[in-house]
C-alpha cells in the first residue's frame, strides 16, 4: 500500500518553544492512525500544521506527492482534508442538520447572487445538500435530533455530529482531535464502532486521544510524541511495550 501523506522532518517553533521537532509520519490510505502522547507534547500542533492553522518552521506535508504545507486552509480542505476539535465548536444558534450543511459550503457552486436572490441554482444545491446532511446524519444515528439544538443532544452525540459536519466537506482525511474526550463507556463504545466503519467505508482516519483502551482498540498504527518529539511508532501492541512509551506516557497514566 502506498502512503498518501507524508510528513517528513516537521519542526514547529512558537518563540523560543519548539512544540514539533523533526516529526516523521506516513498515514497509509484507509489506515486509522493514532497520536498519543503527554499533555503539551505537541499532538494539536501536529493537526494545525497539517491542516494549514500553521506554515511549519521547517519541513514537509506531502499529500500523494504534492507537497501541502504553505497551501491555504480552504485549499487544503478542498484537497479532502476535515477535522474535529478538542473543544467541541459547534453552532450552537443553528440546528443540527444545518450544522451538518454548513461543513458543505466550502463546496458550493452559487455565488453571491444566486444566495441573494434564491435562485433555482439555489435552492437545487440546498435540496440535494440537504438529502446528503439527512444521510449523513442517518449513517451517525443522529436523524432523530436533526432539528434540535446541538447544545440539547448529550455529550457522545455533539462529538458525533462533530464528525458528522466534518463528513459533509466530502473530506476523505478525517483528523479527530480526542474524539472520545468526556464520554462514558458506552459513548465511547459507541465512538470506536463509528469510527472502525467510516475507515470500513474508504476514510483515512488521524485521531488523537488520551484514551488508551480507545486508542489501542480502534487505531491501526499508532506515534508517540513526546516534547515533540517522535518517540515510537507501530502497531498498538508494539507502542504499547516500547520502554520509552511507558517511561514517558503510559507510565505515568498507571500512577494515577
Ligand atoms: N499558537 C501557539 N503559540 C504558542 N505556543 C503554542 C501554540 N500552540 C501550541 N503551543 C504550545 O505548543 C506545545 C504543544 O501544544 P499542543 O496543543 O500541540 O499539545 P497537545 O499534545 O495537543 O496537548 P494536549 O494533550 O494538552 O491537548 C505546548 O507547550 C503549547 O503551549
Ligand atoms: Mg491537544
């Protein structure tokens, strides 16, 4: 299987604070990748970074051999990238379908005419954005709240509608950052089902998370960052015995 995104030697440095140093990662098409790692070990950045928040102080993001650092947001997004937050940012004001219709714009054919005058265009591209939100929302067992409030739906389901608007860009790279943050067991149960049958369905999944069970039962690599550093890449059971992984991160989980 070829890689479809390679970073290669990324340093990000805010100030004098160096939060990515020299990071190497290939995510393969279809894999679910983890990043794990301490508090502060620069997990987040790496999504900025990817994702076009950040330019990178040095090296490269290469998207089927394209390289992508430097490229704006929206052209990135547009490349089918899409991501989640590790606070949830959802529009509270809206109801949840249109949330879900709002992670489309950015795909929109109508200009600015069109939305004012509510042209056929219009209301076609709405229509069919519609019916593919309603989809959406269904695949996410989230139809029965399509017209509530996203602030109503409990904790699990706002993570999963995040996914959900994040479906809507028509992105095949979903990064999730800490999907199952505050979720019970059941929730996050629920989390690894839909995420094991979004990768099931074609997407390429990048997700950080504290989780360990999550993590180790979901993911299908995992990297380890640590200070920003890349400190041990494989599968779940490798990272899992690697001395400097327990050392530096699940070490300290056990104390607690
Ligand atoms: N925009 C910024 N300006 C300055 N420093 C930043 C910025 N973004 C992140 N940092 C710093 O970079 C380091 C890495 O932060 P990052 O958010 O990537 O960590 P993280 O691994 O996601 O941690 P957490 O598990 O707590 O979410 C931290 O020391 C953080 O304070
Ligand atoms: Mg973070």
């Amino acid at each position: 299987m070829s890689a479809n995104l390679v970073v290669t030697n990324l340093t990000q440095k805010f100030g004098g604070l160096t939060a990515l140093n020299n990071v190497n990662m290939e995510v393969n098409f279809g894999e679910i990748v983890g990043v794990i790692g301490p508090n502060g070990a620069g997990k987040t950045t790496l999504f900025n970074v990817i994702t076009g928040v950040y330019h990178a102080t040095s090296g490269t993001v290469v998207l089927n051999g394209k390289q992508i650092n430097g490229l704006k947001r929206y052209q990135i997004t547009r490349l089918g990238f899409a991501r989640t937050f590790q606070n949830i940012r959802l529009f509270k004001q809206m109801t949840v379908l249109d949330n879900v219709k709002m992670g489309m714009c950015c795909r929109s054919k109508c200009n600015i005419f069109d939305n004012i005058l509510n042209t056929p265009r219009r209301r076609r591209e709405d229509k069919a954005q519609e019916e593919k939100a309603l989809g959406i929302l269904e695949r996410l067992n989230l139809l029965d709240y399509k017209y509530d409030s996203p602030a109503s739906l409990p904790y699990g389901e706002q993570r999963r509608l995040e996914i959900a608007r994040a479906m809507a860009t028509d992105a095949t790279i979903l990064l999730l950052d800490e999907p199952a943050a505050g979720m019970n067991d059941q929730e996050t149960a629920e989390l690894l089902k839909t995420v094991s049958g979004l990768r099931d369905s074609g997407y390429t999944i990048i997700l950080i998370e504290h989780d360990m069970k999550f993590v180790m039962n979901v993911c299908d690599r995992i990297y380890v960052l640590n200070h920003g550093e890349l400190i041990s890449t494989g599968t779940p059971d490798e990272v899992k015995n690697d001395p400097e992984v327990i050392n530096a991160y699940l070490g300290k989980e056990e104390e607690k």
